[in-house]
C-alpha cells in the first residue's frame, strides 16, 4: 500500500510512529527496511527524538553482585510523589569479565564501555551492540577516551588518545598518538591530530567522562607552561585538531577538580571545591560550582551559573535536567541515594533506589531514543583498517 503514497507523506508517517513499531515494519517490505535503516532516516528521527527527550538514564555499579544497573527516570514528574511510576529499570545484556565496564560515555542514547582494549557500542533503547575491532595502536601507556557525535559528518566516534612514553621526559613531552574509531566507516583510523597537540598540556585524571558538543570532545587538563592553571583541551571530531580553552583567571589552579558537562545547550564545568578523598573512593566536598561558557571560544563569557551547597558528606553532581534540576548522589555506607536539587530554592527531592558505594561508576544524562546501530547486526566485529602502521614506544 506504501507505494501509492507520495514520498514526502510517507516519511511524515514514519517519522510519528514509535521507535518500536519502525523497527516492526523494516519487516512490511525490502523498501520499507531499506528506508528506515538509511542513515538519513536515522538522523531525521534523532533530530526529532532530541526535542521530545524528557527522561534521564541513569548508570550506578550494584554492590551485591558487582553489576551495572541502568534506571530510566521521567523528568517531567520529578516531583510527584509516585517514584515508581518514575522510575523504569533497563536490561543491560553485558557482563563484564572484570567487575564492571569503564564508561567512556554516552551521545545521544548511544553508549560506549570499554575493558581491556575491547569496545563496546551500545544502543538501549533498540536493544543493540556492537563489539568493536581492537585499536590501531595498543600496548601499556597512559590513554584517555571519549565518545562524540560529528555533525559535521552525520557519525558517531570513539577517540582514544594514546600518550607515549619517553624515558626520563614528563608526560605529554611527546605528542600522543590519536586514534579514532567512525561508526559509519567500521573502522578505527591513526589521525594527524597528534600534530596539533598543545606542548606542556596533560589530561586531567579526575575520573569524569570527557563532554561531547557542536562536533567535539571535551576533557578537564592541566597546563604545566607558564600559565600553570588547568584548562579545557577539546579535539574537533570533524578537522580532528586539538585546541586550548582557556578558564577564568584565577578561579581555576592547577590540578583543580572539574568536570566538563553540557548545560542548556552550552559547554560547562563541574568545579569541586574544598575536598578531599576519604574512604570507600568517596570525595568529601563541601560546595560544587557550575561555570557556563555563554559565548563558543570567548573566555570572557565564562559565567558561574550557581554554587551548590549540601549537608551531605560525601557527595557528587551527575547531570543535569531539563527543569534545571541537577541530579546529585550521595554516597554513604552500605549504600547510595539519589536527590534531585533545585539550586534556586534549594529544595532536595529523594529519588532513592540505588546501593552502590563508590561514586566513581554512577553516571546520568540525557536519554534520548534513536535508531542508531540499526542497520547493524548485533555485536559484529567491524573490519579493521588501518591508514597508518605505528607502534607506542
């Protein structure tokens, strides 16, 4: 019956139903699979799931046993008083052969975990992964990872910058090797952007996951030049170029404890001040504040967006919500609990449901549904291709 319709109006009809009844009509004709697993149609149907996006996903390691849980939370009714009809459990179809996967990050609903050189692509809301080649570049040096989206390109990218070690020189002494994994390629590729690395420039360890906007990455550094003061290193997913963000002279010292975040649309920080490491890898801290970059590259437009303080020991900001809301767990002994703040009238909600003791592993965003990894068959080994052969020494 599809053919009779014009072309324009079939779209149109795709484009309202649900993601679970597209994925059953790939089945109706060839054509129809054809359409909805082109990569146009999965782009369209991202741009409209961003818009309708209102639900947070959330990633907490279980004490007992040691496994990831996976909660979908709906923002619009953060403060009704039935959480459980909030609250949606995800099955997450992996088990890691350590404890538990390193998150790398998510864009868009699209997930990537990694363990010991093996990546993983996962998409939770069409119940799909897909386990990656190894790197072009591997061996026991210091790497630093990160998940983003070219909108340049229409393709999702794992970046893995991989620091070479030079005896009797410091860290970052030598360019890193930059290897980039494209979804729509199938591949992992050595890129010229080690070419472009700042000298004396560091990747921070704090554990957060690097942030991904406007086509790039995002990862808190430290400067050891003159300027001795941490930084924002970004790399440009579409020209694959490395360039320096500066911060707010004088809010930010060396070594400072931040996170890069996306707030509104706009790049943000995460800053921790007055703490220290206690037990069970917990961060006692006292207040956090929020910096916002109203303006792309100008550091003048560096705004702290607000300061937030809790009666909580042990505390950490995982993300933030579409009310404004930010979403905050507080560790504790045997377990965690997760609050919803409100920083204008500093009102604290009780979202409850987590047993997890270390904040390392907790994780929030945006959960958007998309149809990414569709046209893919679950957990393929993509060929490897390789444009340049190089070794870390």
């Amino acid at each position: 019956m599809f053919e009779y319709l014009p072309f324009e109006v079939l779209l149109e009809i795709l484009h309202r139903l649900p993601l679970k009844s597209l994925i059953q009509f790939r089945c109706v004709s060839k054509s129809c699979n054809s359409l909805i697993t082109s990569p146009a149609f999965i782009y369209s149907s991202l741009t409209r799931s961003l818009s309708d996006s209102n639900k947070l996903i959330v990633r907490y390691l279980d004490v007992k046993p040691h496994v990831e849980r996976y909660k979908l939370i709906d923002e619009d009714n953060d403060n009704n008083d039935s959480l459980s009809e909030q609250i949606q459990d995800l099955e997450f179809p992996l088990r890691s052969s350590l404890a538990y996967f390193q998150l790398v990050g998510s864009v868009n609903g699209l997930f990537c975990l990694y363990e010991e050189n093996r990546f993983i692509l996962w998409n939770p809301c069409i119940r799909k992964f897909i386990t990656l080649p190894k790197p072009s570049v591997t061996g026991l040096f210091p790497c630093y990872l990160a998940l983003g989206f070219d909108s340049r390109n229409n393709d999702y990218k794992v970046v893995r910058i991989a620091y070479q070690l030079v005896k009797n020189r410091s860290l970052g002494a030598k360019p890193p090797l930059v290897d980039v994994y494209s979804v729509r390629e199938g591949s992992w590729r050595i890129t010229s952007g080690g070419d472009s690395y700042p000298p004396k420039i560091t990747i921070s360890n704090w554990p957060h996951q690097a942030a991904s906007l406007n086509g790039a990455v995002y990862f808190p550094a430290n400067d050891w030049g003159e300027a001795q003061s941490s930084v924002v290193l970004s790399f440009d997913l579409g020209d694959e170029v490395f360039r320096v963000i500066s911060l707010p002279y004088g809010k930010f010292k060396l070594d400072a404890r931040f996170g890069t975040s996306v707030f509104k649309g706009l790049l943000s920080l995460i800053c921790y001040e007055h703490w220290h490491m206690g037990e069970y890898y917990m961060c006692s801290v006292k207040s956090c504040s929020v910096w916002i970059m109203k303006e792309y590259g100008v550091v003048d437009s560096w705004t702290k967006q607000f300061t937030i303080n809790l009666d909580m020991r042990y505390w950490k900001v995982l993300g933030f919500w579409k009310n404004d809301h930010i979403l905050v767990q507080k560790i504790q002994v045997p377990g965690s609990m997760f609050f919803s703040y409100d920083p204008e009238s500093q009102q604290v909600n009780n979202l409850g449901f987590c047993r997890s003791t270390c904040y390392i592993y907790s994780y929030a965003d945006n959960y958007v549904e998309n149809l990414v990894l569709l046209d893919k068959p679950n957990d393929v080994v993509s060929k490897r291709k390789v444009s340049k052969k190089r070794k870390c020494r």
